[in-house]
C-alpha cells in the first residue's frame, strides 16, 4: 500500500479510500466486514461514510454496521482513519423536526454524539460537511468543531463538494480564530468531469486542503460499460446509462476504451491510476460491493501509465484549463 499525508496535516492516509455507501442497501453486514477486513489487510487505511448513509428509513446504517466491525477488536479501530459526514436531514418520514440537517452549532453537535454511537467509537478522525450551508455562517460552524475538538469528539475537519470560494471563505475564517480549518475537499473528480480542476482544486491546493474525489469511475460510464454491453449483455443503467445515450459521449467512450485495449488496460483500473497522477489528489475513494471490486481497485495502486497513454486520455477527455483563463483571456 502506497500512503501520503492527507493535505498540510501530518496524518498519513492510504491513497485510495474505501467508500462505504453501498454498505447496507447493496451489501449486507457479513460481506461489508469482510471488504473492511480484506481492506485492512492490504494496508488501506482510510474508511470514509456518512450519516445519512442507509438512506430512506435506514438512515445511519451504514455507520452501524461500521460500528460492529469495530466492535470485533483486532486493532481495527486503531489501525484506522475514519472519516464521516454531517449536513443531509436524518428526520425519518413523518417524524420531521427542525435543527436535525444543515450545519447549525446544535446540529453538528447532536449529530457528533449520535454518529460516535452507532460508529462505537470515542472520536473521528476526519469530520466532514457534506454540503455548504448558506445558511450559517462560518464564524458558528467554527466555534462549534473548535468545542469538539477540545473534548476530543474530532480531529480534524473537512469539506465535501464546496465551490473554491468557500474553500477560501471557511479556511480564512478559520485563520482568524487562530484554528487548521478545513485539512481536505471531497469533490466529484474523474476523466469525465474535470470542472474541479477550475477552482475547487487550485483552492485546495493553495490552503493545503487534501483533495478525495469521489465517484472516479463517473457511475460506472469508465469502468468498460460498452465492453460489457458487447460481451455478456450488461447493459448500463442510473448515471451511465443516461449519459451514453448522447452520441457524443458514447462516442468519448469508445475512444477512451479503445485507447485501453491498445494498451491492455482494464478501464476502472486506469480510471482509478489516472486520479493518482493529479496534482493534489490524496486518494479517490472507491465503493466496493464485492470483494473481487475491492481487489480490482487495489490493482490501480501499482499501475503505471504512460505518457503516451495519459496524452490519449487529455485528448479523449480534456479538462477545462485553468481559472480564469478557460473563462477568460
């Protein structure tokens, strides 16, 4: 396993991260111990969820069943970085309350205490706001992970899918209240959507902020959809499928696939090693439903790409440039 330091801080992560989304609505509690496990055992040590996860009725599954494999000891929390989320309404239909989502100092703090409970741990390591809230504003979301930190509840903070400004925003006003800030942004970042690459990442990188992209493989659209389609009949489906049905896409697909076979590439895996290259990036997080996906990803760690290979996939699929001049002279 390959490790780094996640943004300006001096904690070393794993540089890819398992994501546990799938954890509860598509893999159930015996197999996601064992992706955890086989995760583990191969040196991956960043675990990230959220609260919400489990979605629907179930929401805070994904964190329970986190928390029972914690509970089964083996050096399993220690060997750890756990990162989680706060922002999303986890009200239960019918049952709706104001001051349970956003990021209000009341909410951070019930969630905080209700996400070490189901996580059956004492503090997390990386907290997460899901989202920006406009709504409040960043000198009280502040004082509130200040007050955490002090009872030993978190570590650090970090964003997920924030705009470069708020980027600047949270992390001056941080400064002037003397505290790290945000020490990572989790974007959505891959060879199909580079927008990132116009401010969120400039900005990450100028405040030494990590940067974990999310969905690397765009919905499944990089990981061989059409290959699939030709070979056993899978046909894509959610977010692939809806982008495959413009020609223009499905024809940047092929291309990218092309390019792959010529190389012998699988398409995941280069989709994967390609994040790994980017400047700033820490690690993508990946979300297995099956061991063999976990393996497959675990695969990209020692993948090489050429020059040659990575100019085929600037040309395939080209990033937007930098701000302002891809908006501006």
């Amino acid at each position: 396993m390959k490790y780094t330091q996640l943004g300006r801080t001096g904690l070393k992560v794993s540089r890819l991260v398992l994501g546990t989304m799938n954890f509860g609505p598509q893999t159930d509690e015996p197999t996601s111990h064992g992706i955890l496990d086989s995760a583990l055992d191969a040196g991956l040590n960043f675990v990230d969820t959220a609260n919400v996860y489990g979605w629907g009725e179930n929401k805070g599954r994904t964190e329970e069943i986190i928390g029972t494999w914690f509970a089964q000891g083996g050096g399993r929390r220690e060997k750890t970085v756990l990162a989680t989320k706060v922002y999303a309404s986890m009200s239960r239909e019918g049952d709706t309350w104001p001051n349970e989502d956003r990021l209000s100092a009341l909410n951070i703090r019930r969630a905080v205490d209700a996400s070490l409970k189901r996580l059956q741990t004492d503090h997390i390591d990386l907290y997460q706001f899901h989202h920006v809230d406009r709504r409040t504003p960043f000198e009280e979301i502040w004082q509130a992970v200040d007050v955490l930190i002090q009872q030993g509840k978190i570590l650090y903070a970090g964003s997920s899918n924030f705009p470069g400004y708020k980027i600047a925003q949270a992390n001056e006003t941080a400064a002037r209240r003397g505290m790290l800030g945000l020490v990572s942004e989790q974007c959505l970042y891959n060879l199909a959507e580079r927008r990132a690459e116009m401010e969120v990442i400039p900005a990450a990188q100028d405040y030494g902020l990590g940067v974990i992209p999310w969905s690397p493989l765009h919905g499944g659209l990089l990981g061989g959809v059409i290959r699939k389609e030709a070979g056993d009949g899978r046909r894509a489906s959610g977010r692939s499928a809806d982008a495959l049905a413009n020609s223009t896409v499905r024809a940047q697909v092929q291309a990218y696939e092309d390019l792959l076979d010529k190389h012998g590439l699988e398409p995941g895996e280069a989709a994967l090693a390609w994040l790994l290259t980017r400047p700033g990036v820490t690690g993508p997080i990946v979300g297995p439903r099956t061991a063999e996906q976990l393996e497959s990803a675990l695969r990209a760690l020692e993948l090489d790409l050429s020059e040659e290979v990575l100019a085929g996939l600037d040309e395939i699929f080209p990033g937007p440039g930098p701000s302002p001049e891809a908006f501006a002279w």
